[in-house]
C-alpha cells in the first residue's frame, strides 16, 4: 500500500470514528439558528439541582406547559431541539436533565464522557427518584407567571415509559404521550386521570408486543388509551426521521407523529368540563384500541447507539 493510500485509509478512519460524536450536529446547528429565548435553570428540591432546558413560545396569551422527558441518550442536542420545536408551536417546554450531578464536576449529559456512560447513568436511575425530580420541575414550569396552568408531558424511548409512569402518580397532568415506551404495571393503571396517547413503530416488538395487554389493562381500568403504531417504522422514528439522509418512511413516520402530537395537544387545551369528560370516557371505555397509521419505514433505535 502506497504511503498515499495509506494516509487515505486513516484519514477515512478517523472521521468514521468522529461521526458518533458529530452526529447530532445538524440539530445543534438547528436549534442556534431559533429566536425562540432558552435558558438553563437550576430546579432545586430535596438537596438535589436538577438542570433544566425552559424554552418560551413567543405569544401574547398565558401558555400550556410541556414537560419533556429525554430518551435514554439524556438531554441530547435533539431533545433540545424537539423542545424549540414545540415551543414555537406555543408551549413553554420544561426539559429536566435527570442526569444532572452524575457528570464530571457535578454536570450532567453534557459531561459524562460518551454516550455510554449517559446511558448507564440513565438506566441506574432510581424510579422514585425520577418521580419527584419530574414532580419539581413540573412545578416550576405551573409556576411561571406565563404559564396557563395546564401541564401534559411528552417522553421518547426510556422518557416515554417514565411519562407513562409519571401518569400514575401526577394528578394534574392534562395528556402524557408516550413515544415508543413501556407502560407501568396493571395494578397502577387505576391512579393515571389523564389520556394517554401512545405512539409506536411496526418493527418495535420489544415495545410493541406490549401494546394488546396494555390496550386490555387500560380498558379494564376505565381510563383513556389510544396508541397508534406507524407501519414499517422502529424504535426512535421521532429521532431518526430528523436525521439528514433519513429515509422516506423515517419522516413521514416524523411527520405524522409530530401532527398527531400537535392535534391533542390542542384538543386537551380545552377548560376542564362536561364535554371534556365525555370524550375522555367514551374513549376510555368503548374505543380503547390500537390504530394502525399509514406506510412509514422503520430505523431502529439499537442500531442507532453509536449515532447520537
């Protein structure tokens, strides 16, 4: 091999190595182009200093909180991004860094040295713990004088089983939706008082397999489910149907489940009332069921660890 091919061959070598790094850019490059104003804010409880992501809508009126739960991956360059993105449809979006203290020098994501070690991070979390972190960052979001009041909360991946968790414990939760995540046990299915919408992908059989006994246990406790599973699509297709180069299906996949998200939302703003609890019942009772969207492809999440 000549000294040329040579230098070729390492050259392409290390920037194969740098694109797990790198590989987020484009929403990080997204997210500075926003006018939209974001801040960082110190969410204090129990001895603890959760880092929080808040990001204003620019609107005249009072706005619905969105409390956004991070995948598995932590507050990445795309969670922040998701967040900007349903700030300018009107919300105030609260995104905690459940993670925060774990990293070098008491940081968070941002400083656990790879992506490895923020998904172990994660996945060590205590289940109680998370509760009450969500619990304080929810309240500050309610607590801001331009806040309305009402608070749904949104989770991807391991973010979207805690929302469904987080359901069975927060009474004042207006919708969760809950993006390809598992759901919490039968027997605390009975606490949840908010609709739950789920979002899934066709090729997902590790969450969807779940979906029937979940349809079964959500009906049998009289509350309000409505998953909707994207044909062709994997696990993370909110993610991966952003990614520069991304398949056809990936984005409609993106699309569709970001309109769905979009529709709800607006369809639970409305001021708690009869017409409400109507809706929520018959939906809860006589059409649990699972919806089955059009064609989307899939990109699956395990194949996509070294790409965040």
């Amino acid at each position: 091999m000549s000294r040329l091919s040579r230098v070729s061959v390492l050259f392409v070598a290390v920037i194969v190595c740098m694109l797990p790094l790198r590989a987020q850019d484009w929403a990080k490059a997204k997210l500075e182009q926003s006018m939209r104003h974001r801040e960082y804010v110190p969410v204090k409880h129990l001895g603890r200093t959760i880092n929080t992501l808040v990001i204003y809508p620019e609107v005249k009126e009072k706005a619905p909180v969105i409390l956004l739960i991070h995948e598995i991956f932590g507050l990445s360059d795309w969670m922040k991004l998701q967040a900007d993105e349903l700030a300018a449809e009107g919300y105030i979006v609260i995104a905690p860094d459940l993670v925060s203290g774990l990293g070098a020098n008491g940081g968070g994501t941002d400083a656990m040295g790879g992506q490895d070690n923020v998904i172990k991070a994660v996945m060590a979390l205590d289940p109680a713990q998370v509760n009450t972190d969500l619990d304080a960052a929810a309240d500050y979001g309610k607590s801001l004088p331009s806040a309305n009041g009402k608070l749904f909360v949104a989770g991807f991946c391991w973010g979207g089983g805690k929302t469904f968790a987080f359901a069975t414990h927060r009474k004042d939760m207006a919708a969760g939706f809950v993006f390809y995540g598992p759901p919490p046990p039968a027997a605390q299915m009975t606490s949840i008082t908010a609709p739950i919408y789920g979002f899934y992908g066709e090729s997902d059989q590790r969450i969807g397999a779940t979906i029937p006994q979940t349809i079964t246990d959500m009906k049998a406790a009289g509350k309000f489910y409505q998953p909707v599973t994207y044909k062709d699509a994997g696990h993370g297709f909110m993610r991966t149907g952003q990614t520069p180069g991304a398949k056809e299906g990936d984005k409609k996949a993106f699309d569709d489940g970001f309109a769905r998200l979009l529709k709800e939302l607006k369809a639970n703003q409305r001021p708690s009332g009869k017409k409400q609890a109507v809706r929520h019942t018959l939906h809860g009772h006589g059409e649990v069921k699972q919806v089955v969207s059009a064609k989307a492809q899939t990109s699956d999440c395990a194949s996509m660890h070294g790409s965040m």
